[in-house]
C-alpha cells in the first residue's frame, strides 16, 4: 500500500505529494488517523470529491493524534530520544481521555485496513466496485490498493451512506423497568485544527503484507540464484514471519469470518506477537550486544545487522497493532455489542454497577494487590514477562509532593469480570469490564489520603532467548531448570504503554527497565495484551451464528468397535486430525497398549503435549504394570520447559525410563513403537505423526499419523530409539528418512531424479506441504528443478524463501498459504517419479533447523489406498478458492478467490479428488470441504456395520460418533 499513489502526481488539501510518495502513509505514518470533516484528494487524473466522514471516527483518531503529538516530542526529552512511531505528521495539542476501558486506535492506515470494502463482480474487466447489498457488515472484503489496479470510485452519497450504515450500533431490546440502557460516551472533541488527508478508494484485491515491507525488493529479476538463496533483501525470516501474521489478522478482517471467530483470531495473532518479540527479538536484541553486526559489514547487501531488522520490524509492527486494534474497537466489538456482547468502559456502567464493582474489588482484588511505592527508599519492583501493570502518579495533599508507584496486575486473575450480578441476570451475562479497569477506578482504596493524578496500564515483555552451552551441562534437567530461573529476570525486549501515558512517566518507565531505544516502546490507544480476548467467558446458545459450526471429530472407520492391533495387522492406517478423533486413534493406540498383556514394552518421543494429557497417564499406567516403557521428553521445546519437566518427573515416579533429549539437538519427531508377543513372535507397532501427541492441539491441529506393524519401519523405528536413548550410530535406514543425518541428502536426492526425468521429458512434479521452508539448500535446488521444467506446488503456512514468478528461475513454482478455522501443520512430500508417484509424511519443515539442529523424521507411505487419501488432500489444498494465498512476484501474498491477479495462478488439475469436494473447497475452503466428506464416510461405514449375526442388513439408520 506505500507505493498505492507510485508515479501519480498526488495533491491532498494542505499540500502537495512528490510522484512516488504514499499520500497516506507518508503524510501520516506517524499516527494522526482521518481527523477531518471533509477528505479530499487527486490521484493521477481521478478526482475524489469531498465526502463527510462519520462522526465517530473523530474520538480515535484524536486519541491517536494526541499520542502522536506526546511521542513526538520526547525528541526534546533530556534524553533526547524519541521514543514514539518513526517519522509523519504531529497534529496540534488534542484534549486529553480519561482513564479507563477499551479505547479506539490505529493510524490512517490501519484505520482504512478495517474499513468493510465494496464487492467486485468477479472476472469484470474493469473491476468496477458496487456496494454490498446485505446489510450493514455484509460488504465482502477488506481491500487493499494495489498499484496496478484502476479501481471505480463511488458516489458521495454512496459513501456517506456506507460511513453511516457501518457505523451505526443498535441497542439491544430491553425491558426499560428492569434496565436502563448504558448512556453512550459522546465523542471526544479535538481541540487542534483538523488536517485534512487523502484516503485510498477500496477495491476489491486483498494483499497482505497491506504494504511493501521496508528493506525487501519487490523486484527480483536478474539476480543471481547464489544471492536469491542468501539475501536478506529477498527474504528475511524476521519480515516473513510478521508477513505470515497478517494473514493471521485478516482472519479477524475478514466479514465473512464469524464474530466471535474474528475475536479470536486477534488474540492468536497478538499471542504471536507475544512469542516472537520473546524470541526472535530476543535473539536479535542477544545480536546486538554481542556486536554481530562487525562480523557481517563485508557483506552488508547480503546480511542485515541486527539494527536494521530490528528497525524494518519495528515500522512493520506498530501498523500491525494499530490494525488489530482498529479491528477490535471499529468493527469487531461494535458489531458484537448489536448480538448482545458487550466490552464497556468504566464509566458507561451505572451508578449500581460502580457500586457492586467496588464490593467485588474490596472482596477479591485488594487483598492480592499490592501498591508499590517508587521512591529512594522503594526500588523499582520485579516486573514479570508478560504481564500488565498499572504505572500511577499521585500527588500528597498535605505537602504537594508528586510520588511514583506501581501496582502489578496479577497474572492468575480473570481478565474480564461480567456484570451479571445473579445467575439469572440475562441481561448482563455477556457484558464484560476488564480488570485493570476496576482496579484503576478503585485505586483510592489503595492510595488512602493520596490525591491520584494519573493511572496507566502499561505492559512488558521479556528476552526468551537465552544462551545454552549444553556442552558442559553435567545434567541437561538441571540445565533447563537454571535456564528457567534465568528468564524470570532476563533483559526487557519491550513496552508497550496506554497512549493517553503521559510522556514523563513514557521516560521513567523506559529508564527503569533499560529500554533507551524508540523501537523498543509501543504506545496502544486501546485495550492491552489482546492475547486474552478469546478468554471471555462467553455464554452462547447452541449452535450460534457467532462461532464457526462446531466439528466434532470422527472415529476412524476401519476403527469402529474393533480391535486396533487386529485391525492395523489388516492393513497401514492413516488418520487425520481433527477430522479423524485423536481420542478413539492415536490416545486409543497407546492405551490399548497399556493395558494389552501381550505387550512387553513402549516406547516414544514427547515433544509438547498437556500434564494431564491420557497419554501420559497411559504411559504411566504401562510402566507401574511391569511393561518396560522408555520415554525421551523433550525439555528444550521452546515456551514448554516448564510443563515438560512437570510430565517428565511424573513419568519418572511411575518408574518410566525417561531421557531429556540429546545434547546440542532438539528432538522434533513424533514416534510410538510398541512391541507385542503374538503366537508367531514379537511383532512391532509403530505410530508416525506429523503432530505432537496432546488431545487439545489434536482438535484444532490438522496433522497426518500413520499406523503401521510394517517389519521395515518397525526396525527403523527401534534403531531410532537406540540413537535417542543411548549410544548407536546408524549409518542408513532401511525406510525412513532421518535428520540430521540422511534427510537432506535423501531430498535432494529425490528433486534431482525429478530434474532428470523432466530432461528426459518424462511427467515431473513435486509437491511440497509444510509450515515453513527457508533451507537455503533446498530453496536452490527448487529453483534448479523449476529451471528444468519440473511443476513445483508449495503449500507453505507461514515463511518461505522462495520468489514466485523470476523469469527463468521459479516460472514454475506456484507457493500457496492456507490459513482457515484450522492450523495447517501436517508436513507431506510428493514426487512425481515418471508416474510412480513416491510420498512422504512426517515431523520435518524445510528449514535449516529441521534439517540440521532437529532429530526429524519422515516417513514414506507406500499403500495405494493412503497415497490417494494425501493426494486427495493435496488437491483440495490446491483447488482452494477460500482459504489459501497466493504468492506473487513482489513476495506479497493475495487472497484467492477476492478481486483478479495481474498474473492468475496455475490451474490445478485434480487427480482423484471427487469433483463435489473440490466445488466445497473452492467455495467454502479446505477445512469445510474435508470435514464434510469425512462426515459422510464415516457415516456410511457405520450402516454398512449395522448388520444382523445372520449377515442380513437392518435397515440403516444415522449414528453419530461423539468421540
């Protein structure tokens, strides 16, 4: 979107843009939001007429100026740093908002992200946009300006009757004897002179990132394949994971999403931003102090210093917050509040409600808070990671002295407190007030005789990136134990603080937590920590609009009421999650094998899971019945340390054998092998998963696993685990694929057959499915096949190296992003072999990691019955028209399906999925095309089971599994 007005001449009331500059961004990137009454603009030879805005804009965008302005002027701070967003326009002195509640934000930029966009009628050559017809939330899309595009502009009565119809927010019916309607908060009024600024006409493409990111090239021809692989210019990891997380935000844009789903698809994305400030601003913050930055000036196209990313991502972060919280206060919350949700401000609640507030804080808040004094006497307090406080200045009446304190918010706290005062309160039972709220409009209790100036929320967060040198670790548990110790108090990595703070206190936080950059400080004109959105404790009927239509997964067929070693000895199985029940497949699997006597030992490998995952509690089970069970436990799994030391020490009480992962490596893979004594001899189970083994990600998760008693894998498997419990060095395996030994060899391996067959002119393809690929290895070795004719599909979640559409480089690699009601995770692996199509599926992603730091493992599936099931699979995520992304040749992504593409991706051709699903898929998305024809499979296998002893069919009837 920064280059949406590139090479026009572009004039905006109040001034004139150079050809080139952003009319938007460049005139206000800094956070003065659409603060006018009338908006008028030049685009080329386009006019844009004046149009009256809707008055509700004005209170968030003079809040956003009122930051704005205050951030700016830290630049005059003795410190002389300037704290706030890099560069744009100041606006004039604004009235101050008081304290309290969820507050509107966002800059002009995220402000038109959020904006309900017109509806195109596909395939029109000129895209001429039209008004949604359906009511006041129906327009289709967020829209996003692209260069290319010549977007209709509509009407001023168009536009103002859109302004007017999406802003209006209906009261909910009540019975006007028992409730009062909540008085509404008039607007805030600036007192400064409004500037008048351009806003871009929605069209119907919807591209995210909504802009270039700094630092990247948008244009890639001609370079090298040497410098493609390497560059940070054509890929960071830092800007491609933030370029997947606006995805993730657009799922909350998106109209089409149900309410309560947009609301939790903001917090998913700002848990995101949570882990990767933790840890990948972490580790670039480690970078900086260390001084990396000298080891890579010689090659300074090549590689970023830790500066600059840490500045590219900066900019790229504080448009993302600004959007999700435009998104929430705009859109999501004043559409929730007409189905009868409600976030309120404090001081919308009545005189009775401030009362009944005030007993539960006397009751359940005072007496753990605790009030912290700022002063010689009173060092700063501990802050923990993650956590919100309140930074207050009060004033004593008696001296006229102005003190400091800090009241920490307690992490085990409900966040939201409903103001349903009795169970039969229908009334209220979803209208929500946050807890720093009422601690805030309480705090005289706290400060007894103390005059109260100010009260802020401000949040913190802390560096998860600590070094290991598991080398000289005499105990690895122990290792990990310390490490967590350590984190408590590592480096601060970020602020984040209300934006009504005032600037003093902006300072003395930053000083006290070491944080002197203005990177490093985001101001938030709403609610904070957004992560805990989708923990209200909503109250909905069955089957409500507001929610996606529940799923409730299926027992396999082929384990329907049977045993599952008899079943598996018939025949390999291939489950899929969520469609297929973790419960009555993978939990059943090892459960049967705990309590089976036939079975003599299990063993497995725990990267993530739950403390009171069945698992876990099987394993236990198998160990305390005399079965020898082995368990290696993974206690370097990022952000999981402490819960799995926790399951790791129970497993150990149960008298389980239990290794804590190998030195200098992660171990990633997902494997159980149980060993059964049958009549014939010892016979050897195996399960393969693409996911970890935790019934809770399994419901939302969509992973592979396979069941298998093959002797082969069966052998591998057992080899495997020599090498993770103890010492063994295997030099090749009989079927699997292993890393970080043969792994990457065996790919390789696997690409330059395809390359020789396309040479020979044979059918070459490959398809790749996994939820990150930036191995350098790899990357150019796609680009070698692409080269040489070889059709390339990757189906990439989130980052990836790889540029689409370089002319005689990637002509033919399409890259595609899927992102639904489900987390794509499964990892899947086709060559197309001259026709013999070879499939692989397991734990490795096609990063560097996986394949070097990471004991891997992926397995090939050899039954034709299963090679159909992923290539149905494969086609549906192919043939996706909903859900899925396409890359273009700027390295943004553009929804399929909204709008047109200047270049349409390459068509896919089905192979054996049934025309019905791929109309599902096209229509509806990938996730509700599979769950539909797994539904229907399973219910058809359940009549044909319904059968009298005497082989006569009783009349069928639908059952439903409620697993």
């Amino acid at each position: 979107m920064g280059g949406a007005a590139a090479g026009l001449g572009t004039t905006c009331v109040g001034r004139t843009l150079r050809p080139g500059e952003s009319s938007l961004l460049g005139h206000l990137e800094f956070g003065a939001g659409l603060h006018a009454k009338t908006i008028a603009c030049r685009i080329g030879s386009q006019q844009w007429r004046s149009h009256s805005v809707a008055p509700g804009i004005f209170s968030r965008t003079a809040k956003a100026a009122n930051a704005a302005a205050r951030m700016a002027s830290v630049s005059s701070s003795p410190g002389g740093e300037r704290l706030g967003r890099p560069g744009g326009q100041v606006l004039r002195s604004v009235k101050k908002k008081k304290n309290g509640g969820a507050k509107g934000g966002g800059r002009a930029h995220a402000d038109a992200l959020v904006q309900h966009p017109v509806e195109l009628d596909e395939g029109a050559n000129d895209e001429k946009p039209r008004v949604a017809e359906n009511g006041a939330a129906t327009a289709v899309l967020t829209g996003v300006l692209e260069e290319e595009e010549n977007g209709a502009l509509l009407s001023k009565e168009e536009l103002t009757n859109k302004a007017l119809e999406l802003k209006h927010s209906s009261k909910p019916k009540v019975d006007d004897a028992k409730h009062r309607p909540r008085k509404a908060r008039a607007p805030k009024k600036a007192d400064s002179v409004a500037v008048e600024v351009c806003q871009p006409p929605a069209v119907g493409n919807v591209v995210m990132p909504p802009q270039k990111q700094d630092g990247l090239e948008a244009d890639v021809a001609g370079i090298g394949i040497d410098t493609l692989v390497v560059a940070d210019s054509v890929y960071n990891k830092e800007l491609s994971w933030l370029a997947f997380n606006w995805r993730v935000v657009h799922m909350a844009l998106d109209v089409r999403t149900p309410l309560l789903e947009r609301l939790r698809f903001l917090a998913i994305s700002a848990r995101n931003l949570d882990e990767f400030f933790c840890k990948r601003i972490g580790a670039l913050k480690r970078q900086e102090a260390a001084g990396v930055e000298n080891l890579i000036n010689v090659q300074p196209l090549m590689a970023w210093t830790p500066q600059q990313q840490l500045k590219y991502v900066a900019r790229e972060v504080r448009l993302m917050v600004d959007t999700q919280i435009a998104c929430l206060t705009e859109d999501v919350l004043p559409a929730l509040k007409k189905k009868g949700l409600n976030l309120v401000d404090y001081d919308e609640l009545h005189l009775h409600e401030k009362d009944q507030l005030r007993l539960y804080f006397k009751s359940s808040l005072e007496p753990i808070l605790t009030p912290l004094a700022v002063d010689p006497g009173h060092p700063f307090p501990y802050i923990g990671n993650l956590t919100s406080s309140i930074a207050v200045v009060l004033k004593d009446p008696y001296d006229d002295a102005v003190q400091f304190a800090i009241v920490s918010v307690p992490s085990g706290l409900e966040r939201w407190k409903s103001l349903a005062l009795t169970k039969t309160d229908d009334y209220n039972r979803n209208t929500f007030v946050s807890v720093e709220a009422i601690i805030i409009n309480n705090l005289d209790l706290l400060f007894g005789g103390m005059e109260i100036k100010s009260a802020h929320v401000f949040r913190t967060t802390r560096n998860a990136d600590v070094a290991r040198n598991e080398e000289e670790a005499e105990d690895l548990l122990e290792m990990i134990t310390d490490e967590m110790r350590e984190l408590r108090f590592a480096p601060f990595v970020r602020l984040e603080v209300d934006c009504d703070m005032p600037l003093e206190v902006v300072q003395r936080l930053t000083m006290e937590l070491g944080l002197s950059d203005k990177d490093d400080v985001y101001s938030i004109c709403g609610p904070m920590a957004l992560g805990e959105l989708d923990s209200l404790p909503v109250k909905l009927e069955l089957n409500s609009p507001l929610i996606y239509t529940p799923w409730t997964a299926k027992t396999h067929p082929r384990l329907q009421g049977a045993d599952v070693f008899e079943v598996i000895k018939k025949g390999d199985i291939l489950l899929h999650h969520p469609y297929h029940s973790f419960v009555t497949s993978t939990q059943h699997f090892v459960e049967a094998a705990a309590n089976d006597p036939k079975v003599v030992a299990i063993k497995a490998t725990l990267y993530r899971t739950n403390n009171d995952s069945p698992v876990i509690s099987a394993l236990a089970k198998a160990a305390e019945s005399g079965k020898q069970v082995a368990v290696l436990v993974e206690l370097k799994a990022r952000f999981d340390e402490v819960r799995n030391m926790g399951f790791a020490q129970k497993l150990e009480d149960a008298g389980c054998n239990v290794a804590y992962g190998l030195v200098g490596l992660k171990t990633h893979c997902k494997c159980i092998m149980v060993v059964r004594q049958e009549d014939d001899g010892l016979r050897t189970y195996v399960h393969l998963g693409t996911g970890n083994y935790n019934p809770r990600t399994a419901s939302v998760y969509t992973d592979f696993g396979l069941l298998s008693c093959d002797p082969d894998l069966g052998m591998d498997v057992a080899d495997l685990f020599k090498y993770l419990t103890g010492y063994h060095r295997q030099v090749a395996y009989r079927k699997l694929l292993v890393a970080p030994g043969t792994m990457r060899n065996e790919f390789i391996w696997l690409i330059e057959r395809e390359i020789s067959n396309a040479q020979a002119g044979k059918p070459a393809s490959i398809i790749v499915k996994c939820n990150g690929l930036d191995d350098q290895v790899m990357v150019a070795k796609l680009y070698e096949a692409s080269k040489a004719g070889v059709k390339i599909d990757c189906i990439v979640r989130g980052m990836c190296r790889i540029r689409t559409g370089i002319p005689n480089v990637s002509d033919n690699i399409r890259v595609v992003s899927i992102l639904g009601r489900f987390l794509e995770h499964h990892r899947i692996f086709r060559f197309e072999n001259g026709g013999k199509a070879e499939y692989y599926m397991g734990s490795a992603d096609w990063m560097t990691r996986n394949l070097t730091r990471r004991v891997e493992v992926v397995t090939p599936v050899e039954d034709e019955s299963l090679q159909k099931e992923l290539q149905e699979m494969l086609d549906a995520c192919l043939s996706d028209r909903r859900t899925a992304w396409e890359m273009r040749a700027d390295g943004r992504y553009q929804l399929l399906g909204v709008g047109s593409m200047k270049n349409p991706p390459r068509k896919h051709v089905p192979q054996v999925a049934s025309p019905k699903l791929i109309a599902t898929v096209e229509t509806r998305g990938l996730h509700e095309g599979l769950m539909e024809i797994v539904a229907k499979r399973c219910r058809k296998a359940k009549k044909v089971n319904l059968r009298k002893k005497d082989g006569s069919a009783i009349k069928a009837r639908r059952q439903y599994d409620s697993s």
